[in-house]
C-alpha cells in the first residue's frame, strides 16, 4: 500500500465502512486499520476471506456484518451491532454504490428504485443511525462517496449521477444541521479510479485513452489513491472543514 500519513487521533476510533470489503472499500478498510481503528464494514457478499487477509497484514482485525444497505432495518441493526463492538461510530464512510449502466428509455419503476436505495437511501439512513453516537461522542465525521461524473454530466447511467448529485446536496444540508454537534460532514468525489470491477466490466483502452486525456495528472487512479483524502476527512486534521466536496481525479474537473 501507498504510504499515507499517520493520524494518531484515528487509534482506537470507531469507523463504520458500508461496501468496506472490495474495490474502493477495501483499501479503505486497510488504511484505517493501519491507522489502529476500530473498524466494522458491510457488505452483501461474504468477505471472510478478506477479514483474515486484513488481521494477518494489518494486525487488526475489522468486524465484518454480512448486510444489505438497502435494507434500513438491516442497517440500522449494523451500525448498533459495531458501536455495541467498538463504542459509537465516529468515523461513517458511506462507501457502497452502483454505477450500472443504463440508458433512460429502459428505465422501469422498480430499476428506479433499487439504483436510488442503493446509491442515495442507504447514505441518508446510514447517517441518521450515527448521528446520536456522534452527538454523546461529542463529535464525528460523515464521508459521502460522490463521483465527478455528475460535474462531468456523463451519460450512461443518468440516475447514478442524479444520485451523485443529490449526495452533494445531502452532505451540505447534514452538515449544516449537525454541525452544531461538532459532527462534520463530507464528500469524496473520485475520478475513474481503476478498481477490479471496473477492469471487468467497463475499462476499453480507448475509453482509458480518452479519459486520461482530460486527467492533468496522467497516472491510472486506484483505490489506494483514495485513501489519503478520506483520512484526512476523518481526522482532526480536518476539523474545521465541513460542507465541503473533495475531488480526487486526477485533474479532470478543475474550478477556479
């Protein structure tokens, strides 16, 4: 793994990691363990394997809580299973997403759904089931995964984006709301970050080409390439930041 800066506020906390066990997640999952978190994850398929991987490289062990983030019963009932593990999450990383592909004209009802619940429901609901942990903590940070596709107005898979979108107006909303608690919210917005899922599925070499082009930087993004910006989100290094959206792409959507 890349090296990445030590937070020593991160021992010992309590992390809570939805999708925690592949692509984006899993390196996640391993950078706060090396930093001595308490870490917990969910995810639908079974991630034993990996929970062995991550004690015997890592020294720590993570909870992993086999869940279905668009159940909110299911939820809930994890976010209450890890704090009762490893006091109240401090650290949230909504993580878990889809970005299916998928035009508008074959859209149904129940598509609708099912891309919505897991790519903006189980934000919301993950969230709410934190946030009175938080408060007796005196404090946490929310992390929102968006995406730069929606500031790209990608086609493709329109309600990902419109869920992306929504993400970042959800983040600003909770983090006014919550900040009087000293609960700070958050979003990451990665680029086209080269995770396995994305090889299999969507990676041509003249699609690669092409985005690349638009990148300032010109390396591939991987997953441990997102790493450093969470934990700065995390940790109190960031303590005053909150509100804010946090583009890690390489330089392909540049403000200013």
């Amino acid at each position: 793994m890349t090296p990445i800066a030590t937070y020593p506020g991160l021992s010992g906390a309590s992390v809570f990691i939805t999708g925690g066990g592949s692509g984006i997640g899993a390196a996640l999952t391993e950078a706060f363990l090396r930093q001595g978190a308490k870490l917990a994850f969910v995810q639908r398929s079974d991630a034993s394997d990996f929970v062995e991987e991550m004690a015997q490289t890592t020294g720590h062990r993570p909870l992993f809580i086999a869940c279905d983030v668009t159940d909110v019963a299911a939820l809930r009932a994890a976010i209450a299973q890890a704090s009762a593990a490893h006091g109240p999450v401090t650290t949230l990383v909504n993580n878990a997403a889809n970005d299916l592909r998928h035009t508008t004209v074959e859209v149904t009802e129940d598509f609708y759904t099912a891309m919505l619940d897991i790519n903006f429901k189980a934000y919301f609901f993950a969230a709410q089931a934190v946030v009175t942990g938080m408060k007796a903590a005196g404090g946490g940070s929310i992390i929102n995964f968006s995406s730069i596709s929606y500031m790209m107005g990608n086609a493709g898979y329109p309600l990902y984006t419109a869920a992306n979108s929504a993400i970042n107006g959800l983040t600003r909303s909770l983090a006014r709301e919550f900040g009087p608690d000293r609960i700070r919210v958050n979003a990451i917005a990665p680029g086209w970050v080269l995770t396995q899922k994305q090889k299999d599925k969507w990676v041509t070499p003249d699609g690669l080409a092409a985005h690349l082009a638009l990148q300032c930087l010109k390396d591939t993004l991987a997953p441990e390439d997102i790493c450093g910006g969470v934990l700065f989100l995390a940790s109190e290094a960031s303590r005053m930041m909150t509100g804010q959206a946090l583009v890690i792409d390489g330089g392909v959507v540049v403000t200013g």
